[in-house]
C-alpha cells in the first residue's frame, strides 16, 4: 500500500481527496546552483510515485514549501559557504601595482 503525505505538514492523503503533485529538481553546479519545480496540472498515479515527486495537500502548504525553497535564509548560505572554524571578515581589499594593499571603498 502507499500513502502519499503533504511534503509541507505531513497530511496523509485520502483517496478522494484532492492534492496537488509536482516535479522537484535541483542542479548543482560548480559556481551555481538551479532549483525547480513543475507543478502538474492535474493529480497523476505516475508522476505522485515518480522519485522526485513533491505532494500538497492545499495550495497553501505549495507556498509554504516554495517559499521555504526559494527564499533561502542568509545565514544559511553563509554556513554552507564558510568552511567550519573559518571566521568571516567584513574588510574588503584591493591590490595596488606594487604589491601593497589599499583598502576598498
């Protein structure tokens, strides 16, 4: 038996209901990162057991989730940038010709 649950609050979906399903994907790349997701028009058996499907069980729970992926949190991006014990310095320099540093406007 599968049970699909709401990827946002963990509903479990009843067969009569209505839910919405999509396709998640994320490429990352060396310099960048890409995230996606195609939400399909109407509730299909093959893409809710497709592998990088993503359930809602309201339109709200979509947002929620969306905007959670999309929206990340800045200190998020800095802890996953930053190598641990590595302290993050605000100066800003630039070199100069001869080899010495000036400090950036």
């Amino acid at each position: 038996m599968i049970q699909y649950a709401c990827d946002t609050c963990l509903a479990v979906k009843q067969p009569e209901e209505q839910w919405i399903v999509g396709l998640a994907a994320e490429t990352v790349g060396a310099t960048s990162a890409r995230r996606e997701i195609n939400i399909q028009s109407v509730w299909s058996r093959e893409t809710a057991v497709h592998l990088l499907a993503v359930h809602f069980c309201s339109a709200q729970c979509k947002d929620k989730y969306m905007a959670k992926l999309f929206v990340p949190d800045a200190q998020a991006v800095v802890e996953r940038t930053t190598p641990p014990g590595k302290k993050i310095s605000a100066k800003r320099h630039t070199t100069t010709t001869r080899g010495h540093r000036k400090r950036a406007a």
